[in-house]
C-alpha cells in the first residue's frame, strides 16, 4: 500500500534513533471523539471536559471493538449533573482512537504505539481544558498503550515539577489493560503448542507485530533484544508506567487461548487456559457467583515483584531480561533451557510497579473459547455483539475503576 509522509512532533531522540522508519508510517485518520445519541442531542460544553480517557483496541480489530465501554462512559455526560457542568460530576472526555484499525496493526507494536502517541497529542490539543488522562487497552492495545506513554512523558519538564506529566502536561490517572499480553504469548496458550515449522510458516502472514508477541524479534534497540523486553527493561517505558495513579490488569481466568490469565497479569506460571487456578493469599473477593449473563468478576488482589520471584522460583533479586535474552539465539529462542526465564524476569520488572489484578470468569458451561473478546464486550459487528454481551459485567466494573478517585499528585488513594 502507498505510504505518505509523516513526521511525528514531540518525540524523543532515543525513539528517533531507535525506530528510524517512523517517516513511513500510513497516514492518520482525523481524531474522533463519538458521542452517544443521548448526549449527541445536547452535547457538553467542551470546557466541561476535564479527564481524557482513550481507548485502544487489540490486533486487527477496530475502535468499535471498545463500542461497549465508550457508551458506559458517554452515557455519564447524559446526566443532569453533568449537563450542568457541576464541580463533582463526571467530566470524561472519550476518545476510541481509530490510528491501528486492521490492517495498521500488522506493522508493529512500535510503530502502533508511535501513531497512537501522535493521536493522542492531537485531540489534548484540540481540547485545552483537559487536566487529566486515563489509558484503557484491550489485548494489544494495551501494549500500544504502553509504548505510547513512554513518549507522551514530559520529560523536559519533570525535573522542574514533583510529580510526572504526559502530553503537555496532563496527570496521569488510571493505566488499565485488559487481556493484555505484557510477557508476550509464546510461552502461552495455544501459541506454546506451535512447532518451530509451523510458527515461522505463520510470521509472515502476520507480519512484525506476531514476530514482537512471540518475542522473535530483535526491535528492541541496541543489543538486538526483542521489543516487549526491552518495554520491561527500559526506563523510559517503566518510568511512564510509574507515572500514573493505579495500574490495573483484568485477565480471563479461563476459555482467553489468545492471550491467556498468565500474561495479561504478569503471572508467568500461568499458562494455560483451563481456569484451574485457586484464588490467592490476601485477594478480595468482588463476587462468589455469576451474573444472570454467565459472567462474574471474580476477585481482585496486588501484584509485586515478590509474586513473580516465588512463582518463578527464584529470589527477588531477578535477572535483567535483556540479560537473559542475550543468552538465547536464533532458533533455539523457544527451546532453550532457560526460555522461560525471560517472561519471569520480565514480569518482576513490570510487578514491581505494583499493579491492581482482577481476575474475570466466564460460567463453566461456556466452553468455547471466546474470553478474549467477552472480557471488552467487543461491538467489532452485530453478530460479536450478540455473542460478547456477556462481558456485560466487566465493563460495568472497568467504569467504576475509572471513577476511583486519585490524589491531586495522580495517585491512588485506596
């Protein structure tokens, strides 16, 4: 396909020594910001927005994939309250970027994460009022998500504030991922089962971003590391996730063969799809039965390092997972006698940001495997809507985690 030229703004040198072919990234869609019917009748003043919250939907997917979230928080600027631009009702400004639709999301989580950051900088312009900012990525969206933030981060001015901004210096609030795969997919799911023939036969269909979830690549910058490694490893991608108020990680405890309860919640010895899991020391129940739809979000719990270090069986002092990467080659990448120690040094990295977990679960009766779409209630189409509802629950409980309040500094204060 054509390529026009493009040159993102506000980026930081390393990202532009790094990933040299951002000059030939497709052009962008103007940014859409869709209102409900409801609220599309008497629109908001725009100086009543005040929290931006973007969505970002997975691989091949579309923004109508996030249609069920972006209505539950839309359906908020519909109340009296809000209408009348009080201090204490919800002012959210929702934004289902639209720059990875299809076949974008084929080229690479980096040059994903680029357009969203570049999306992203274009509607906080457009909208000067805003003081606030939330991500919500589905599987990997929240991957863009991450990458984007790295360089959507002030860094120019942090050193002259106590507390980090991104985008021209909105708070970061809420950072929350559902299904996501931050340890990458291949040790997990069904993606664990695939011979070395049948996964090479595969990258090419699916180009660079499959090679960067089955960490096959060597995108990550100097050394030649894969990039999910490099995300874990980096500050400048750490640094940006710590910014924010509360991290939160929503994972299918069973039926997600795509991305699977392990690695979208950075519990590397999960990696199955089974569900035959207990609930863990010192977790919150959030409900012991199901809903009338088959659904329930079944608890919540903390995730430090210390967690991967012992389900890793190892100290808390892990590896360096450009380390270990370093030590594993070509081929052999899969098959190594140490391939599992990369997704555990990873996860340590990551957990010790200390992350919210809340495990989801489908009724038992629900055998296909279809979790990874239900978590979002995904509105890709009519018939996913139909077959997706059931995810109903979840994204009821996504908005309240949106609403958690957060400290003037952007954190949480539970």
């Amino acid at each position: 396909m054509p390529f026009a030229s493009y040159t993102l703004t506000g980026l930081d040198a390393f990202t532009q020594t790094r990933h040299r072919n951002l000059s030939q990234l497709p052009a962008i869609s103007p940014p859409m910001t869709s209102p409900s019917p409801t609220a599309a009748s008497s629109p908001p003043n725009p100086a009543h927005y005040t929290h931006l919250v973007v969505l970002v939907h997975g691989f091949v997917g579309t923004r109508n994939d996030m249609g069920a979230l972006r209505s539950a928080l839309e359906s908020l600027q519909a109340s009296p309250l809000a209408a009348s631009g009080a201090a204490t009702a919800p002012r959210i400004l929702v934004h289902a970027s639209p720059v990875n639709e299809k076949r974008h999301s084929k080229d690479g989580i980096d040059l994903g994460g680029a357009r969203l950051a570049a999306d992203v900088r274009a509607v906080a312009a457009a909208h000067p009022f805003l003081d606030s900012i939330s991500f919500v990525g589905h599987s990997m969206g929240g991957l863009y998500s991450r990458y984007a933030i790295a360089h959507l981060l002030d860094r120019a001015n942090n050193s002259a504030v106590p507390h980090p901004t991104i985008c021209g210096g909105l708070r970061p609030r809420h950072f929350i991922t559902l299904a996501s795969p931050h340890l990458g997919v291949r040790q997990f799911g069904v993606f664990r089962f695939l011979p070395g023939p049948v996964e090479r036969a595969l990258l090419p269909a699916y180009g660079r971003s499959v090679r960067q979830l089955l960490l096959a690549d060597r995108d990550g910058g100097a050394g030649g590391v894969p990039l999910l490694v490099a995300m874990a490893e980096g500050e400048e991608y750490l640094g940006a996730l710590r910014a924010f108020g509360a991290r939160t990680a929503y994972g299918s405890v069973r039926n997600d063969f795509l991305v699977p309860f392990g690695t979208a919640t950075l519990r590397p010895e999960c990696r199955g799809v089974k569900g035959k899991m207990r609930m863990p020391e010192g977790a919150e129940v959030v409900e012991s039965g199901y809903d009338a739809r088959g659904c329930r979000v079944w608890f919540t719990t903390r995730c430090g390092v210390q967690d991967s270090a012992e389900a890793c069986g190892r100290e808390s002092g892990l590896s360096s997972p450009v380390g270990v990467m370093k030590h594993e080659s070509g081929d052999s990448l899969r098959k190594a006698s140490g391939v599992r120690d990369a997704e555990c040094a990873m996860a340590a990295r990551l957990s010790a940001l200390g992350w919210n977990v809340v495990a989801v679960d489908f009724r038992k009766s629900s055998v296909l495997p279809l979790a990874h779409n239900r978590i979002v209630a995904s509105r890709r189409s009519k018939m996913y809507e139909r077959m997706n509802l059931i995810g109903t629950g979840v994204i009821d409980h996504v908005v309240r985690t949106l609403l958690e309040p957060t400290d003037a500094n952007g954190k949480n204060e539970r």
